[in-house]
C-alpha cells in the first residue's frame, strides 16, 4: 500500500539542541503510527514538522507523494489535508462548539454553511456531544473539550490526523472518553500519527509503534513486538519505567 | 459557614447548624456590626473635619459667591450645556474614526506580510510621533498650520480641524491598545487556527481579532473618557464647546461658577462611564480566570 505520509531523514534542531536526527518513516492508508518515547524525545515535534508549523532542518516530508516541505508548495493548501489535534484543546474561546467545528470548513473549504453545520452535527451526534452543539467550550469538560477538538479536525475529511498527546491534559476518567473517540476513527480508516504516553492505548490503535530515543527512531515493529517484546536495550528501560507509573 | 455546594440535597434537608456553628455565626455578626460603627465613625469625622475646615476658612464668603454662586449656575446652564452638545458630537464622530484607523494601524503593525512593509514602517513612524507629542500642539499645528496651506478645497472650519487633531493623536494611542491585545492571545490559538489551514489573514480575522478586541474593551473605555475630556482642548481653536462657552460667560462677569456647571455637566457624563468599564474591566478577568490556559 502506498504510503499517505512519508517522511524522510527528516531533522530539526533549535538553537544548538537537536531535536530530530534522520528521522524516516512512512504511513501507509488506513494503518496508525504510534510515537513513543520520553518527553524531549521528539515526537511532539515531529507532528508539529509534519504540520509545517515547524520548518525542518533537513531531509523530506511527502503527503500523498508530493513533497510538501519544499518551499514552493502553498502551505496553507498542505495544512487543509491534514488535521492536528494539540495537548491543549486550542479551541476557540469566542465561539460556540459548531462554530468551532464549522469555521474550516465553510472559510477554507467553501462549503455551504448549512451543509457544514448538518455535517458537524453528524459528527457531535457520533461522538455524544449534540446537546453541547450551542455551547461555549469553556463550559465543557476537559475530554469533551478534546472531542471537539478531535472533531474540528476531521470536519475537513484530513488525509491524515496527527494526535500530539491529546490526553495529556485529562484525568483517567476522562482519558477513556477520548481514546474511545480516537479508536472509532482508527476502524473507520483514518490515516493517523499518534504521539502518546498511554501504553494499553498504543497496543490497541496502533499498527505500527516508533519508540524515539533523543530525536531518534531507536525501535520501530508492530505494536505487539515493540511493546511486548522489545530488542532495544533503550525502549526496554522505558517500557519498564512506564509501567512501574 | 454557608452550604453553597448542594450536591447532595436530600442529606441537605434535614441539616441543623450545630451549637458550634450558632455560636460561631453569632461572634461573626458582633464583629461585622463593630467593623460598621468604627467606618461610620471615622468616615464622619475626617469628612466632617474637612468641609468644617474649608468653610470656617477667611476667604469662604468671597469663594462660595465666585465658584458656587447657584442662581448664576442656573441662568448660565442651558448655554453651557448647549456647548457640551458639541464635545458629544466631537467624542462620538471621532471614536468611530479613531476606531478604524487604530485597527488598520495596529494590523498594518502586526502583520508579517512583505507586501505591507512599507505600511508597517508607515505605522510604527506614525504611532512613535502621535504618541510623543501633546495633543495640544498637534491642535494647534493642525487647527492652524492647515488653513495656512491655503489649499483650494481644504477646510478652514475649526470644528472638523480641531476633529482631525483629536483623532490623530488618539487613534495612535488606541492603535497600541489594539496591537497590545493582538499580542496578548496565545500563540497556540494561532497554530490551531493555521493547523484548520486558515491563511494568515482569515486566522487573525475569524480567530486572534475577535478575542483581542473583547480582551481591550476596558482599556478603550478607559481612553473614550480621557478623549471626552481631551475634546475640551479643541475651545482653543475657537470652537464653542462647554468649556469656551463657560470661558466666555466668566469674561463676562469675572465669576467662575459657569466653570464648575462645566465641570458638573463632563462628571454627568464621565462617570457612568467609568462605572461601566469597571464592569467590563471586572467580567474580563473573571472570563480570562474561567478560560485558565487555553
């Protein structure tokens, strides 16, 4: 299967602090990449790459075949392919849920707004926030907060979904809301790179783990290998680490 | 102790306040009633002891005839008050100018677009000068250095130069508000804006402006006052405001009351108005405090 996001000796360093070296991996359609690793690892900054809102170093990142690192691509053209869902939520305070949800989709992708509106409420009902629809988000829960979140950025149909720890925030009650959310998409097809410290999370989305050391690719394998059984001296001492938390 | 949370009410029903509580309630009451009695008391005396100062003083007569002489106030209120109409039409036309051209300012300032650079100079040259110099130069270079032009077509009417001063000097000021709050919202609310593929311009439009303007409301209430006040400056080109017609009553008759009828009639207007912006200023930050971090 070819692969939706290529990414290709990829490096980034701010300053003097080098953050990714050579990092290269490939997402195939329908499948889920999963970035483990310490915090300052690099995986939170290898998804904000991917989303151009950092400008690599060196090296290459293709979506669907086309470099979209050079400089001559349309950055914002990129960006409406792909979707990003941050730690933070990064919902607009201003506006309602829909408004939220609607406000690509009818600015960027010049749907009809009552088209765009319908289409949000499909996607609130699926993942139980309907009712929630004409609130402001500061009156939502931290997990319904992301789910918004979550769907604001699959309300442009993305090409690929990018998951920057995005429960991080949450208390464990609420972790569960938004992983629940998350795992429906993964059966649906979405194309997704999820950065995470949820290890039960990880073995069952994933199709692929990248355990990143110091910026580093050190392992990658099916989830079942890489978590169950790692070979990297380095991913074990983690692992082991993790599961003592 | 007040039971504010009541998540379990049917436990709530059948809730006495303990001994303990009574007692405790009862020695919070004594304390309020005596904290009362020592405000009202402290307030009376340093209050009282002032005007009973001001008034046993020698020069009081003579004072009260030539700043608070009532009869005099009334005969000359409707002419005064017919000159704050003018400052309210100034106020009111140049806070909707001031409005527009501080946005632009504060975007052309803001923007990062190599298209705008000349305008980004243009502005921060313009904000660095109008905000350097006294307003009551800027009336007097513009109220008479224009006409001085002697350009065919240009106005020589005082009333729209004294205007243009105004909101030269105070949509630099307002620009600087503007840009203040542009830069106070989280540069994450950026990048999600970014990430949703929104342009530069559609994210500072639909996304960073909206929650600027609303976080920079108390602070231009703030400046809607000072330019109330401020549009009395104008009096010195010669338009008839409230502050040149008590000017011109008090030439008359060398009593100053027409100046404290002024005075009143800008407090009648100022101070709703401060009252309203502190309410803003307080519902902000009880906003900014709910939304924490995000």
């Amino acid at each position: 299967m070819r692969p939706v996001l290529s990414i290709e000796k990829v490096r980034k360093s701010f300053g003097q602090n080098t953050v990714l070296g050579e990092v290269s991996l490939q997402v195939p359609e329908h499948t889920a990449t999963v970035l483990i690793g310490a915090s300052g690892s690099g995986k939170s900054t290898l998804l904000r790459c991917i989303n151009l809102l950092e400008q690599i170093d060196d090296g290459a990142i293709y979506l669907d075949e086309k470099e979209i690192t050079s400089p001559l691509v349309n950055v914002d053209e990129a960006r409406m392919r792909m979707g990003i869902v941050f730690q933070s939520f990064n919902l607009f305070p201003h506006m309602r849920v829909i408004d939220n949800i609607t406000l690509a989709p009818i600015k960027v992708h010049k749907v009809k707004k009552e088209q765009a509106r319908a289409e949000a409420k499909i996607l609130l009902e699926k993942f139980g926030l309907l009712d929630k629809a004409e609130e402001f988000p500061d009156r939502l829960s931290g997990g319904q907060q992301q789910r918004v979140a979550i769907i604001r950025s699959i309300a442009t149909h993305p090409r690929a979904l990018l998951l920057d720890e995005i429960t991080s925030a949450l208390d464990p009650v609420l972790v569960n809301e938004v992983l629940a959310a998350i795992t429906e998409l993964k059966q649906e097809g979405m194309t997704m790179v999820i950065a995470t410290h949820e290890m039960n999370f990880a073995h069952q989305v994933a199709n692929e783990v990248c355990f990143l050391h110091n910026g580093f690719i050190a392992e990658r394998g099916p989830a079942a290998q890489v978590l169950q059984d790692p070979q990297d001296i380095r991913t074990k001492e983690f692992l082991r680490k993790v599961s003592l938390n | 102790m007040t039971h504010s949370s009541n998540d379990n009410k049917n436990s709530n029903e059948s809730w006495y306040p303990s001994e303990l509580e009574l007692q405790r309630q009862k020695v919070r009451s004594q304390q309020s009633r005596k904290r009362i009695a020592i405000a009202t008391s402290s307030s009376v005396l340093v209050l009282g002891g002032l005007v009973l100062f001001i008034i046993s003083s020698p020069g009081w007569e003579l004072f009260k005839q030539t700043y608070f002489d009532i009869e005099y106030g009334i005969e000359v209120l409707p002419i005064v008050a017919k000159g704050i109409t003018t400052n309210i039409r100034l106020t009111i036309i140049a806070s909707i100018l001031i409005t527009i051209l501080a946005l632009l300012l504060a975007l052309a300032r803001t923007s990062k677009a190599a298209a705008l650079t000349p305008f980004r100079i243009l502005a921060t040259v313009y904000v660095d000068i109008f905000r350097g110099v006294p307003l009551l130069l800027v009336i007097l270079l513009v109220g008479f250095g224009v006409p001085a032009l002697g350009i065919r077509g240009l106005t020589g009417n005082v009333l729209v130069l004294g205007t243009l001063a105004v909101v030269l000097t105070y949509s630099a000021y307002v620009a600087e508000v503007f840009r203040s709050g542009i830069l106070s919202i989280h540069p994450s609310q950026r990048a999600a804006a970014r990430s949703l593929g929104l342009t530069q311009a559609q994210a500072m439009r639909y996304v960073i402006l909206p929650q600027a303007i609303r976080r920079v409301i108390p602070p231009l209430l703030n400046d809607l006052v000072a330019l109330i006040k401020d549009t009395g400056l104008v009096s010195i080109l010669g338009v008839i405001d409230a502050v040149r017609a008590a000017q011109i009553q008090t030439s008359k008759t060398f009593n100053y009351t027409p100046y404290i009828v002024a005075a009143i009639l800008f407090l009648m207007i100022t101070i709703p108005l401060t009252r309203i912006t502190d309410r803003a200023l307080q519902k902000s930050i009880a906003q900014q405090n709910s939304q924490g971090t995000t």
